[in-house]
C-alpha cells in the first residue's frame, strides 16, 4: 500500500515537473507572468526541505497517535507556531494588504477581527480542548453522547469547512502560482495537490506540523522584511506614512477611518462574530491542541501564536498603507503604465509589487516562494483534518463502531488524504474561473455555525444531549450555507441573477443563534433515558476538563 | 474508566476552589476582551468619525491605527496573563488535587 502510494506520488511529481518544462516555452504570453526563476528555486529549496522533514517524519510515524497529534510530542511554542502557520494563509498575506491598500483602516479591522478570536480560544477553550480531545474535535463533541450521531455530523461539518477552505486556497493557488511564477494554472493546481498528499500521506501530524513551522517562519520573517524595507523609506514615521499614503490614495483622508466596508452594522457584527467563532470552530486549528502533551503547552501555544498572528497582521497593514505611496505611484505596476489604472496581475498583488519594489527581483521571488509555501502548508493541514474526520470519526467510530485496528484505521486516513488531494485538484481546475472570494467566508460561517456551538456547549453546558447537538449542528449548517447561497455573493455574482435573495452575505449573526437555539430546544425536550444518562455523565468530563486527568497521553508522560 | 477517582476528585474541596478561581479569571478576561472588541465594533459601525481624528492636532494619522495596534496588544498581554498564571498557580493546585485522588 504505501510503495504503491509512495510510487503513485514520484511519478505523479515527474509528470507535474515535466509539465513545468512544457509549459515554459510558452511563458511571456498576455496573462502570464515571465518565468520567475528566483522564486522557482527559492521554491523548490523549500520543497526539498519539507520533503526530507517528510522522510525524517515517515520514520517516526509508527502509531496512530503518531499519525494524529503526532504523538502529543510538540512543544508549546513550537505548536505555537504551528497553529499561526495555519491560521495565516496566502490570503491573509495578500488579501489584507490589498484590502489596506484600497481601503486603508477597514483592512486593519478585518484584521483585528480576524485576530480577536484567538484571546477567546485562550480563556474558554484551549485548556479544555487539551484535556478532552484525543484526535479530533468530535472527540470531544462525543464524548458523553451518541459516538455514531455526533460524530457523524461533527465530520460532516468538517468535510464541508475543509471541502470549501481546500477550494479557495487551490484557486488561490492557480491563480497565483500562474502569475508569479509563469506555470499554467492546472500544473500549479497538480503541484500543490500532489506534494500536499505526499506531506500528509507518509509524514502524518509530524510532517504537517513542521512544514507549518517552517512557513510561519519563513512567512513571518519575509513579511517582517519587506514592511521594513518599506518602512524605512518613511523614515520609520507613521505619520509620513500616512500623510504619504492619503496624498496618494484615490480615496484621500477615508484611508484614516473606517469606511464603506463596514457601514451596515449588521454585516459588521456578523462578520466579526463569524469570524471570532469561525476561528474557534476550524478543524485544521482544533486538531493542533491534540499534538502538545497537556495543557501547561497548550496554552502556551496559543499565546504564541497569538503574538505571531497579531504581529503579522500589524505588518500586513503597513505594507498595504506603504504600498499606496511605493506603488501606487510607479507606473511600471499598472497596465499599460497608467499609474491609477488596474493593478499589474490583480488587485490581490499589492504585496507582491511593494516587494518587488524594495527589493527587486530576489525579494519578490522569496516573497512569491513564501506564498506558495504558505498555501502548501495551509491546505496540508486542511488535507490532514479532512483525511482524520474521514478515518477517525466516519470510519473508525461511525461505520466500525470503534472495533477497527490502529493500522487499519490509520491506512484508511491515508487512502482519504489521497481521495482529498485528488478531489481537490479537480475543484481546483473546475473552479478556476469562478469568483470564490466568499469560500473563505462560507468555511468560517460553517465553522462558528455547526462546529462551534455544539463543541462549546459539549464543554460548558451539562444539558446538551445527542438529539440538541445534532439538531444544533445541521440547523447551523443549513442556515450557513442557504444564506451564503442566497446572498449577493453567489445568488448574484456567481449564478448571474439580478437580485440577492437574502440582504445579508455574512452569515453568523442569523446562523449562530439558530445553532445555539435548536442545540437547546432539542436537548430540554429530549426526555429519554438515553438523554438522562449523557446528563449524568456530564460530572466525570467535567472533572477530566478541568484536571486533564485520564487526558490522552497526559498520564503517559 | 475511572468514576471512583473522578467521584474522589470531584469531593475534593479544593477543586471546587480550583474551578472557581481559574473560571473567574477566565471570564473576567474573557469578558474585558469582548467588552473591548465589541464596544470597537460598534463604534465602527455607529460612529465611524470617531476613529479618524488625528492623533496630532492638524496631522494626518488618525488615532484608529494606534487603538488597533493598541487592542491587539493589549489582548495579547492578557492571553500571557493568563498563562501565568494557570500554568503556575492553577497547574500547582491541580496536580496537588490529581495526585492526592490516584493515592
């Protein structure tokens, strides 16, 4: 089995190089960027690396603990950063400083609520996430109720956040790869499913997590130096930059405040809300509490990563804030050098040129090789979460009824981390044209809308049975999705109607207490003896919550 | 698989103290970090001038930068405080509670 996958990935590589060397001939054309060869090897270094952490990683995977939570053996801060590589995506590099370039303040409030969620997962959810789960969050959602039910829809709540966040990030890669590195988009597609089922496949948790690492590092530091770069040309003065920035800037002194973007309180507070709650409902992130050993480690891997997130986002914004004056006023980025016009490449590259124009082509090809690392690393954990819901929950608990093996189960989870990356590619390439802007936000609202409030409550609230969780869980969904689907973004943008169906496009603050409230109303109407029991087994968990005793691999050590 | 030690933890005075301080603390943080952000977004949302007067008296930086920066800082310290003190005074109180339960 695994020769034969081992076999499959080589050749599948071969035939995504090979394809390189076709498609370079035809470099140069309308859309496409020239052959960027400084990003080329500057990628293909990182690959090399992460692939010999895959090696050094396949040889320590014996287990399924190994597999999972690589053995619960990663230390807090290196869990810290590990949860921060997979929170900070291509598109928080490239999607926040372009929306602070265009809208100056409103950016740096995505930002923060973007960042707001974590202090929270810190106080009310880190220690208890540690202390209950063993490999995935449905662990802990089923602990006391109905393994069966509950983790089926825990999975299918999973699949559908991982499904969605998987899409946006291979579009995002497509495009992006096709543009900064001059490859077709179906080859960039092919590259990142296959290396993504290679990491996930032999290395398990061990290899994820270090090519998580690995990126932060480097994402954060690359960040780091272009803002300074940048920076420096104001002198280190915020005021400067600012000045600078609204003397240049079509929307002037608007850049200073918060603007357009927010002006409906509705769609505000649900984007704050689904985006604070979204966080604490991402399978990707909740499966990386289960890797440290107990809960001394787990906090402190939030509050690192929480140092790491916050930081990087503050960077972000002043290289968006920067990039208004640095090239926003350098024709060589606009189309047909029409400084005001379109941006060379998109409205997502602001990033991009404002290393391109601190550090030339070298700062530019590292830059473009982070984000491409970024979004490898970011769909390998993706790929991790989803294979794990599939093998763990579906078909270790749900269809063996807990009676499969550890190698079984742990072969099933590589056979599903094949079938991702393969489904993944395809929507990739399906997708291509599409606008998947609101995917992103379509895989928070689900997560704040079906996995948060049936995890929180498992936790907090001794009166949730099976019944509420998975009344809670599919109203959450349904209502996350349908309003997505009825909303501006898709109704509109992407299926071509004229009108939206539903005012708002952020879900959250209509899907949240539909979740919470049918969560309740069917746990206080479930009178069954099934009910009463999972009411009384609430005590144990609780003393297990808040002493980590009996905690997976807590007593081990 | 281990009611009996879960029931003699559980009959353990000290983790009812337990819980009760670190539940405090952990809401009162929780709280003080909501209470911020949300007051934030409402000024977004209801006052949005508010946020663009300038930190200088006839300068351009507007004073919504600094209270951004401010509010990530801020609720990263607090993330710190917390671990402090769960990871030192809360982690003594529970292994003391966890060991004298398996004995």
């Amino acid at each position: 089995m695994n020769r034969g996958m081992l076999k499959f990935a080589a050749i599948a590589l071969a035939m995504s190089w090979m394809g390189l060397a076709l498609a370079a001939p035809d470099v140069g054309t309308a859309e496409k960027q020239s052959l960027n060869i400084h990003a080329i090897v500057m990628f293909f270094i990182f690959v090399l690396m992460t692939l010999g952490i895959t090696y050094w990683a396949a040889k320590r995977t014996k287990t399924a603990s190994d597999y999972y939570s690589a053995g619960g053996g990663i230390t807090g801060t290196q869990n810290g950063l590990a949860i921060a590589g997979d929170y900070m995506s291509a598109a928080t590099l490239l999607g926040l400083t372009s929306l602070t370039y265009f809208q100056g303040f409103d950016g740096y409030i995505y930002c923060i609520c973007f960042y707001v969620g974590w202090p929270f997962i810190m106080f009310i959810m880190a220690e208890r996430l540690r202390n209950l789960g063993k490999f995935t969050f449905a662990d802990i959602t089923s602990y006391r109720l109905d393994q069966r039910q509950v983790r089926t829809v825990a999975a299918i709540g999973s699949l559908t956040v991982v499904v969605f966040y998987l899409i946006a990030q291979m579009v995002g890669a497509g495009q992006l790869i096709k543009l900064l590195f001059g490859l077709d988009y179906w080859i960039a597609v092919v590259i990142v499913g296959v290396l993504m089922v290679v990491y996930v496949t032999f290395g398990g948790m061990i290899a994820t997590t270090w090519v998580q690492i690995i990126k932060a590092c480097l994402l954060l530091g690359g960040g780091t130096l272009v803002m300074l770069l940048a920076f420096s040309q104001f002198g280190f003065s915020f005021e400067t930059l600012a000045t600078k920035a609204v003397e240049n800037s079509k929307k002037g002194i608007a850049l200073m405040g918060p603007g357009s973007l927010l002006a409906d309180p509705v769609t505000a507070v649900s984007l704050s809300l689904g985006l604070m709650f979204g966080t604490a409902g991402l399978p990707h992130i909740l499966m990386r509490f289960f890797t440290v050993p107990n809960a001394k480690e787990a906090r402190k891997s939030v509050f690192i990563a929480t140092l790491c997130v916050g930081f990087f986002f503050t960077v972000v914004a002043i290289m968006g804030l920067a990039a208004v004056t640095i090239v926003g006023t350098n024709p060589q980025y606009f189309e047909g050098g029409q400084l005001g016009g379109k941006l060379l490449g998109g409205n997502n590259m602001p990033a991009m040129h404002l290393a391109h124009a601190v550090g030339g082509n070298m700062m530019l090809g590292f830059l473009s090789a982070v984000a491409f690392a970024t979004i490898l690393a970011v769909v390998s954990g993706l790929a991790l979460a989803g294979a794990s819901a599939i093998s763990h929950d579906l078909y270790a608990n749900v269809i063996r009824r807990g009676q499969a093996t550890e190698a079984e189960e742990v072969r099933v989870s590589k056979r599903s981390s094949l079938f991702l990356g393969v489904l993944a590619v395809l929507l990739g390439i399906a997708f291509e044209k599409q606008n998947v802007a609101f995917m992103v936000g379509l895989a928070f609202g689900v997560a704040a809308s079906c996995n948060f409030p049936v995890l929180i409550l498992s936790m907090y609230w001794k009166g949730l049975t099976t019944r509420g969780a998975i009344w809670g869980s599919i109203t959450g969904l349904v209502s996350a999705v349908l309003i997505v689907v009825l909303s501006k973004a898709v109704w509109v943008v992407v299926l071509g109607n004229e009108k939206p169906l539903f005012p708002y496009e952020q879900p959250a603050i209509f899907s949240m207490p539909i979740a919470f409230f049918f969560a309740w109303l069917g746990s206080v109407t479930d009178s069954s003896v099934r009910a009463a029991k999972e009411k009384e087994a609430f005590e144990d968990q609780y003393v297990r919550a808040q002493t980590g005793f009996g905690s997976a691999g807590a007593v081990a050590h | 698989m281990s009611t009996a030690i879960y029931e003699r933890i559980r009959n353990n005075p000290k983790f009812d103290e337990l819980v009760a301080k670190r539940s405090r603390f952990a809401w009162m943080l929780t709280a003080i970090v909501l209470g911020i952000y949300f007051i934030f977004i409402m000024i977004v949302a209801f006052n949005p001038k508010v946020l663009a007067t300038p930190i200088f008296a006839g300068g351009t930086a507007s004073i919504a930068w600094p209270i951004g920066a401010g509010m990530i800082l801020l609720f990263w310290l607090m993330t710190g405080l917390y671990v402090r003190r769960a990871n030192s005074e809360f982690d003594d109180i529970n292994s003391e509670i966890v060991k004298g339960a398996i004995e």
